[in-house]
C-alpha cells in the first residue's frame, strides 16, 4: 500500500501575512569549560536533533578528551539541546574547525585547518593543512586527510556532493604538495574528494594579492558556486572596486571558471556565506564599509550586506542593513518562504538595530524575497557574542550558534570564558489573512528510484532540496501528475517544496 503524504502548496492570491513579528526563544544553552571554546557550525539532524562543531581549548566542564592547545570539538544534542555525546579531535598544536555537514550515510563530515601531525592527525604537509574528517554517526573517526602543501592551507567550508563525495574550499599559500600553482600571496583553493576522501581533482583560483574562499556550494548544473573575498584585479579576477570585495565564482563540474563577479566598493566588503535560490539564482551575505560602488546605504562602520544574483551573476538587488557602529554579516539561507534569514553580530543599537544588550550580540534579521526587512532581533548579555552559523528547522523556527561571553541578559550556564552559545527560536509569528490553498500528495516515502506526484497545478515549480536548504533539483511540473527520477540521489533525507522526504 503507498504511503501517502498530503502536503499543502500556497497559490500565487495566498497573503501568508499582514505583519511579521520576531519569534521567541523557545530554549538556549551554553556548552564549553573555563577557558575559550568557539562555535561555528550547527546542522539539524535527521532525528530532530542537532549537530553543533567548532573548535576550543578547555578541559572540562562539558568537554572531555582534550588533547592540547586548540581542538576540534564537535557536540551532538538532542531536539532540546541536552548532550548526546561530544568528541574532540586533534593533535599536539592548533587545530581550528569551521565547517560540518551531516552526509547521506547519517554521519558527519568535518574540516577545518590543523598545524599537527600526531594524535588523530596524520599527514601533514607542513604549517596549517586543511584537515577533512569523516565521522560515523557516534562521532568516531572513520577517516582523515590532511591536504595542502609546505605553507598555509586553511579550509573554511566543506559540503557532500550528489556522488556521495565531498568539495571543500579555503584559502592557501602553497604551491607544492597536492597544489600545482598559486598565483600570489593566498588564493581560493577548492579540493574535489571522493567518498573516501582521495583528491579527484583541485583547482587555484585568484590574483596576486590575496583571495580567499569561505562559502561554497554544488549547484543544480553539477558545478559549484563559490564566495569569498579578493584583494586582487588580475590573474582570475576582474572588476576590483578598491580594498577587498566580495569575489563570487561559478565554476563547472571540474573546475573551470564560467564567470567571476567582484562586488562591493572602495573601502572593505567581505562575504561568509553563499546559496543558491530556488529560482536557479545566488544570495550572498558578508559585510561592507563600502557606499559606493554597488552598495548604497551604508549606516556606518560595517554593515550587514546582502546581494541577491541571477544565474549568470549580474546583481538584481542589495541591501545594506545595521547602525552607526560595526555589524557583521556572518551567515545566510533561504527560508521555506522564499526569503532570507541572516544572522551575524552587532555593536549598534541605532539604524535597523533595536535592543542591543552591550557590546555585540547576535543580530537576526528576516528579509522577504525582494530583501526588505521583515523583523530583526538582538540575542544577548552584557558580554560579547558573536554568531556564525543558522539554519531554519522542520518546524519553521531557527537555530543558530556561535559563541557568548556574557551570563546574563538572554545567556545563562556560561561555563567561563567563551562558550558555545546555541539558540533555538520559534516559528515566525504571523498574521494569515486570506487563504486560497491546493493540496498535492507525493509517494512513496520513503522511496527508492521513482517519487510521484499528484493534484499538481501545471507550472508548478518543484525545488529538491537537503537538509542544509542547498537545491538539488528543480523543475516545472507540465502536469497534474509528475515523476521524478531519484534513483541516482544517495540516500537520506531532502525536501521537496519544504516536506520531508527520505531516499532508501
């Protein structure tokens, strides 16, 4: 008997708001020991729970296992935040942990940089390599790789591919080891692993001064999409507005550049996050000094910046959004609604900004499709806090991390010094007015090769997406009744229009 699943699809006359409210926290929690511990990554997991990774140098407290100096350290929670277990890895000298995804197999892949060459650590190149590793769903070390050459090779973001392998990108100095080039100072360095972790394919990119990847991800065409910042305007890059920009560079399934877009103006605009949009486009969120060029409105010091592309690059909209003092973009993803949540930090309490609790806090802001502000809230203490990573959950609602030094205002259990600090937020509070809803149903679920679905409007656009929002596959229904071809998706769990689906 097929296993039906109703779902509900909004019309182009349904008003889902008259006005947005910012959501409540529903729980947040402090994990760390007495000295510094930085979170970076969160991820929620396929049974409701969380994954959470960065890297720090405590003992105690929540953190068992320290080997020395700076450690990856990597915490599973459970839907309410308690810990399930917690891992830290690492060697004798610095080990620094930004990025981390949970994989088809429902266990983790990690990267980071890492100066070591003993304990967990195996094969380092020679000053910081980026260090890629492979965890079961336990949190325990299938396998590692240490990439890079004799000089800095520093790994920011790591993401599975539809083969079931993985593409990382960072920055580095080297030109030997697995890197064949390097066009000056550091360049964008994007690594193609198999599922085993063996380089398949690697690839400089950038100019002589310095460029360096922080954000990437596949796209629909099988290629990738890759932000960070250029100092440069020769070799790769193009366009240069003065100081670094914001560089965003698609490439093909091996590599090759197919555009390259400098964004920003003569003063600092660095990005951290890029995603693709289910209408087959680019946001990009970072932050700028700049007011002028391609950003207006600046409101002082850095502001949150927001870029929204088309498929080929060229800019369709950009916004500029903060106060008088220094606000930071960190962290974007396309909502279930089709528009933006960005967190990141902020020192202002004027502009856009209301509430702040002293010194930075986390600052979240909700924008619709066109990139007007919905809402915004402060989260924080009298300390500082600064937030990198967000994503919206299964039940609509958001949950973020990054680290906290205060233990008051919105914090409590701060263990000393920096903690991770996890936050959980609500749904949206919003006010329906009209509703003018079809149902369509899809089947079976789970599903091996052929997903059916049924009560389509024809032109209905489907959006295939993971659990980190990132699209894996669209198209435009012909007919009330489509298929889609799954048999090729590695197993585990997608979306499709927002409703969970698994792949067996």
């Amino acid at each position: 008997m097929m296993n039906k699943i109703i779902i509900f699809l909004l019309s182009s006359f349904f008003i889902v708001q008259l006005q947005a409210q910012a959501p409540e926290i529903e729980w947040q929690k402090s994990y760390g020991g007495s000295k510094a511990d930085w979170g970076k990554a969160i991820q929620q997991t396929t049974d409701g729970g969380y994954i959470v990774a960065g890297y720090g140098n405590s003992d105690d407290g929540d953190v068992t296992g320290h080997i020395r100096s700076l450690d990856f350290w990597i915490v599973k929670l459970n839907d309410v935040g308690n810990i399930e277990w917690q891992k830290s890895l690492g060697g004798s000298s610095m080990d620094i942990l930004r990025a981390i995804q949970q994989t088809f197999d429902g266990g983790y892949i990690i990267a980071g940089s890492s100066y070591s060459n003993d304990e967990d650590v195996s094969g380092n190149h020679g000053h910081f390599d980026y260090w890629i590793v492979k965890l079961n769903n336990s949190g325990n070390i299938e396998w590692q790789k240490s990439l890079g050459g004799s000089d800095a090779d520093e790994a920011y973001d790591i993401k599975q591919t539809t083969d079931g392998g993985y593409i990382v990108a960072g920055a580095s100095f080297s030109s030997d080891g697995d890197l064949n080039e390097n066009f000056g100072s550091s360049d964008y360095w994007i690594v193609k692993l198999n599922n085993l972790g063996n380089i398949e394919w690697q690839k400089s990119l950038g100019g002589s001064d310095s460029d360096a990847a922080r954000s990437i991800q596949q796209t629909v065409d099988g290629g990738f999409v890759v932000a960070g910042y250029s100092y440069s305007n020769d070799g790769d890059v193009s366009g240069n507005h003065g100081g670094i920009d914001f560089w965003v560079v698609k490439i093909d399934e091996l590599g090759s550049i197919e555009w390259q877009r400098a964004l920003g103006g003569t003063d600092s605009d660095s990005p951290r996050s890029i995603q693709q949009t289910v209408d087959g486009g680019f946001v990009v969120a970072g932050y700028s000094y700049s007011n002028d060029g391609d950003v207006s409105e600046n409101k002082g010091g850095g502001d949150y910046w927001i870029v929204k592309l088309d498929e080929l690059g060229n800019t369709q909209w950009q916004k500029a959004y903060g106060g008088s003092k220094d606000d930071w973009g960190n962290a974007i993803q396309q909502t279930l609604d089709g528009g933006y949540i960005v967190v990141g930090e902020s020192q202002s309490n004027d502009g856009d900004i209301t509430d702040n609790r002293g010194d930075f806090d986390y600052w979240i802001v909700k924008l619709n499709n066109s990139g007007n502000k919905e809402w915004q809230k402060s989260l924080g203490g009298s300390g500082p806090e600064h937030a990198d990573a967000i994503h919206q959950t299964l039940d609509g609602g958001y949950i973020m991390v990054g680290i906290s030094g205060s233990n008051d205002g919105d914090v409590s259990g701060n263990h000393g010094n920096y903690d991770y600090w996890v936050v959980k937020l609500g749904p949206d509070k919003l006010v329906v007015s009209e509703v003018d809803a079809v149902t369509f149903a899809i089947y079976p679920n789970p599903v091996k090769d052929i997903l059916t679905i049924e009560n389509l409007f024809p032109k209905t656009e489907l959006v295939i997406t993971n659990l980190n929002g990132e699209i894996i596959y669209k198209t435009t229904a012909k007919n009330t009744i489509e298929t889609i071809n799954v048999s090729h998706f590695s197993a585990g769990v997608y979306f499709i229009n927002g409703q969970k689906w698994i792949k067996k």
